[in-house]
C-alpha cells in the first residue's frame, strides 16, 4: 500500500512539473516565432528552416501536453472510482500517441543539436560521433516504441526496460559528447579571446562566450537531467516520474533557448567559429569587436 501510495505521489508531482515545464516552454517558443517572423532582415532558408523547426517542436510539445493531462485525468479521477481503468490504459492508443511524441520530440532535439555542434565546430568530422549514437538512439527508440504499443504492455517491464534504458543512454550519449563539443570549443577560443583582451585594452571579449552563453549553447541542461533519470528508469525507481516530466519539458526548452539566441543574432554562427585567432589578432583593436559581431547578422 505504501509503495502505491508513493506511485502516485510522484506521478501527481510529475503532472505539476510537466505544467510547469509546459508554460516555460510556451513563453519561450512564443518569443522565438516572434522574432523570427519579426526581423527586418530579408527571410532567408536558414531562417525559413528555423521558424518550420520551432513549429514542429512546438507541435509536438503541445501534443504530448495534451496526451499528458488526459493521462492524468484517468490516473487521478478516472480510475479512483474504478482501478481497472487505469490498468486497460498501459497500451492504450493514448498511451501510444504519449510515448511516441515522447520518443519523437528527443529524436526532433538530439538532430538540432548535432547542427549545432557541425555549426560551431565549422563542420568538423569530430561531429560524427555524436551522429553514431544518434543512429543508435533512433534504432532502440524505434525498439522502444514498438515493445510499448504491444498489447498488455507498460512501463517497468523487463522488454520496455531492456529497450528503454540503451535508448536514453544512447540519447543522453549523443547530447554529452555534442555538449563537451561545443562547450568545450566555446570555451577554448573564450580562453584565447581573453588573452586577446589582456593584451588589447580596446577589444572586449565577444558575448557568445560568456559563461551563459556557452551553458545555452550546449544544452547542458538536458544532458544533467537525462543523466540522473536514466538509472533511476533502469531500476525501474517510482522517482523517475517526476524527472521524466522534467525531461519531456527540458527537451524542448534547451534546443528552443539556443534557437532564441539565433533569432536574436547571439548565437554562434559558422563564421564566428571559423574566424582564426590569429587573423583576430592581426586586425587593430578599434575594429575587432565590429568585425566579429559583423558574423552574427545571419540566422544559420
């Protein structure tokens, strides 16, 4: 009885957690469409591209919200008058679409930030090994999602478990090694702009290095809170709930950060990361700082 009444308890703090995570996502998202479509500049395929992706996550965000509040519906009220219903729901069509859009919505932000890392590593072979356990993530995620539309089937389960635990552990792979990428490059050439400064008393460190900056463009987030859900999901732990709300919130919030940083020309661009340090050194300090913002008017 205690353990079921713990169940619950963290199901009900995932359904408040995933409200929460919901309405942050909505005011982001709604910031990004605005100024995507608002830019004075002439629309461009980057930019095109950019709006097309926000709606897609905002699309798919929005269904699995949905799904999700059903979900609750049945759990809290539904079943208190009768438990079987919430048992004939394990492998439901509602249950289906909930962890599709789930398995999906990763997918759709694992690729986003894979471009990012080609984009700030300037295309980089490095990049395919992230791409390698993205292959990875797709094929068990596939996996997945066909062990949890099988009728009967549910969450704690040996099959789901088996399939579930090597699709997080390769997406949250694919998000670690694209974070050390980025983050690591960002914080390089953070490193040598400020001895740049040391030297220069006119050149100010460019803002797409500062420390937040660096932290957004990586999606660090995500990586810190898949990396604690997922042995709690292998141990088939009643706190993973609460923390498989936060992820299905957290995944679109960290792409949708790095993509308001794009729409409002923070972002690191091809260009800012390609530019050799040394030509920044050899260009006079009272245009320095003109000549590497001047690689950020584009969304890319």
């Amino acid at each position: 009885m205690s353990s079921t009444l713990t169940g619950a308890r963290m199901s009900y703090a995932a359904a408040l957690i995933a409200s929460v995570g919901y309405g942050v996502y909505v005011v982001l998202a709604y910031q990004c469409i605005r100024r995507l479509v608002r830019r004075t500049q002439t629309w461009t395929l980057g930019r095109v591209a950019l709006l097309t992706y926000t709606s897609l996550l905002f699309a798919l965000q929005t269904i699995y919200f949905v799904a999700g509040c059903k979900w609750s519906e049945i759990e809290f009220v539904e079943s208190s008058v009768d438990p079987a219903v919430f048992a004939s729901q394990q492998s439901s069509m509602l249950a289906v679409l909930k962890d599709t859009v789930y398995t999906v919505n990763i997918w759709v932000a694992d690729i986003f930030l894979l471009y990012r890392a080609y984009i700030i590593w300037g295309g980089h072979y490095i990049c395919l090994a992230p791409f390698i356990t993205y292959l990875g993530a797709l094929a068990t995620g596939i996996g997945l999602l066909v062990e949890i539309s099988k009728p009967g089937a549910a969450f704690g389960q040996v099959a789901v478990i088996d399939f579930g635990t090597p699709f997080w552990s390769l997406s949250v792979t694919t998000n670690v090694l694209s974070t050390i990428l980025i983050a690591g490059r960002l914080t390089y050439r953070r490193r040598a702009m400020y001895r740049i400064q040391q030297n220069q008393e006119n050149y100010r460190v460019h803002s797409n290095t500062t420390a937040s900056a660096i932290f957004a463009e990586s999606a660090a987030m995500y990586a810190i809170v898949a990396l604690i859900y997922i042995p709690l999901f292998a141990r088939n732990l009643t706190l993973q709930y609460p923390f498989s709300a936060l992820m299905g919130a957290v995944v679109s919030i960290a792409p949708t950060l790095i993509i308001l940083r794009m729409a409002g020309g923070k972002a690191v661009t091809r260009e800012w990361s390609n530019i050799p340090l040394t030509a920044v050194n050899a260009i006079p300090s009272s245009q320095r700082e003109s000549h590497v913002a001047s690689t950020d008017k584009t969304v890319c």
